[in-house]
C-alpha cells in the first residue's frame, strides 16, 4: 500500500477524532481506513491509537508518529509544487472570521491577493461563533485567541492589540478611570466570547485582572464599538477598530499606563497533507502582508 496515502490518513484520523470521520473527509470506505491505519502501525511496529467504544486517542508512540508523518507530507506537498512552478492559485477559498477583522483589515488584504491572483475566488464567511471546518465546508479560519484547542493546526499571523476608550460625552458625565480599579465603577461594554466580566492588563511586567461589568453585552464587537462612540460606556476594542474613531476625536483612551492583554490571531485549517495551492499562498501573503495592515498598540 502507498505509504504517502497511509501516512495522510493516519494524520486524517487523528485531526478528525475517528476513523468515520475521517473516512468522510478523505471520500474514502471506512473499510478502507482502517486498512491503511493498519498498515501504519504495521510499518511503524507499534499500536498508534488507542481504541474504545466512546473515543479514540494517540498513544505516545502515535503521538511521535503523528509528527513524523507530518513533516514527511509537508515535504511531499513542497516537492510537489516545485515540480509546477508555472501554476497560479486558482479555485475558490472560503474563510471564516469575525466581522471586526473582516471590516478592520481582512477585506482590504484579500482584495490586494485577488489582485495579484485573478484566478483565484474567496468567498468570506463572516461569523463570531467557533465554526467547526468540516461540517461548514470552511478551509481557513481567522481566530483571535490565546487558548487553540488542542489538536488544531494553527498559523500565527500577527498579534491583536486592545486599547480601552470611551467617548467625550461619557467621560464629561462619569469622568475618566484613574486605575484599572476604578473600572468596577463604570459602565464596560462587555464582549460576550471574550472578557465579559474579566479585563486582562499589563503594567510594568505585573499583570492585573480586573472585574469589570455593565448594562450592555453583544457578540459583535462593532456594536459594542458603535455604542462607545454614542457615549454608552467603556469599551476594550480592538486597536485596528479603534483607531479611526480616536484619530476622529469620536473615542479617547483611557488608562493609557496600562496595556490591554494582546491576543494571537491565527489562520487555522484542516490539514497539511495535500494542502490546495490558494490556501497556502493565502497563508503566505497574511504571512507576508498582515504585519503592514494591522496597527501597533496605542
């Protein structure tokens, strides 16, 4: 048996949590998986997964052999594009994100690849939710976190600054927080993903958590952006959406001694192995470009 093919569905296998699924993802009988898991643990001498009624998991041997077979179809997928210098990104890419960083940055970045790629398509799909990309036939989502679920395959692409801010008229009534303690005693347009009762900050290497709470909670973190600028309370926003509005004089910053916890943003796909060309390149110019287009921290 074609040990590339074992190699991606025992990779398959472990990324998808069962070989059903993973029989579905790769179009293949599940019969068939389980002949080609076979023949891997053949070949490597050792049970990689353990096997129960409820779950499957890696054993440590699989574990080791999961990252092996990974760098194998990474050089495999590398060599294969070599042998096809002439080809262009071509097809149809769907990609999941929040709206703040499809509206803050996204768009601008995927209208300067298709310029560069005109055979290419991207369809986005704009969501707060955590979509799963399998059942909503996603091949790249746009995550701000730092807490990946275990098992993910994550590409870092930058860092999301936060600022704090609020609206003249809201500071004219309540006045501005001197502290970060002096949060308790506003009104904190909360997140409902992220930080709805807890702020995270940094102040000279010592790290504060600051509970934090107000009348107003959305899952979209626009709306908590628009409802800042009419002077509904404090906002944590991010600095790519907040810009605009404090160059405007529509937000000032608040508590500027102290900087809001930066979160990873990462593009988080199904699996390496066979990796479609536009996706990689996708990968490689927000690699290459997402620095220039996001702001630095206020």
């Amino acid at each position: 048996m074609d040990r590339i093919t074992a190699a991606e569905v025992f990779v398959c296998i472990a990324e998808q949590g069962s070989m059903t699924a993973a029989a579905q993802a790769m179009d293949m009988s599940r019969a068939m998986v389980t002949r080609y898991l076979g023949q891997m643990e053949e070949w490597a001498g050792v049970r990689l997964l353990h096997r129960t009624t409820r779950r499957m998991t890696l054993t440590e041997a699989g574990q080791a052999i999961l990252l092996r077979c990974r760098d194998m179809l990474a050089i495999t997928a590398e060599m294969h594009l070599a042998q096809q210098p002439g080809d262009e990104p071509h097809g149809l890419l769907r990609i999941s994100c929040a709206q703040s960083i499809a509206q803050y940055g996204l768009a601008a970045l995927v209208g300067r690849y298709l310029q560069r790629y005109p055979m290419a398509a991207v369809e986005l799909q704009i969501s707060n939710h955590t979509i799963n990309l399998v059942e909503d036939r996603v091949d790249l989502a746009i995550r701000i976190t730092n807490d990946l679920a275990p098992g993910l395959i994550a590409k870092p692409l930058g860092t999301c600054h936060s600022v704090v801010c609020a609206a003249p008229a809201y500071i004219a009534r309540h006045g501005a927080p001197k502290a970060v303690e002096d949060l308790a005693m506003h009104q904190c347009l909360t997140y409902s993903y992220f930080g709805k009762s807890l702020w995270t900050f940094l102040r000279q290497g010592e790290e504060y958590h600051v509970p934090v709470s107000g009348s107003l909670t959305a899952n979209d973190s626009t709306v908590l952006l628009a409802a800042a600028i009419a002077g509904a309370g404090v906002s944590l926003q991010p600095v790519l959406a907040a810009a605009g509005p404090i160059s405007r004089g529509e937000l000032e910053v608040l508590l500027p001694d102290y900087q809001p916890r930066s979160l990873g943003i990462y593009g988080v796909y199904q699996s390496r192995s066979h990796m479609p060309l536009i996706l990689r390149s996708m990968l490689d110019f927000m690699v290459e470009h997402w620095a220039a287009s996001m702001p630095e921290a206020i």
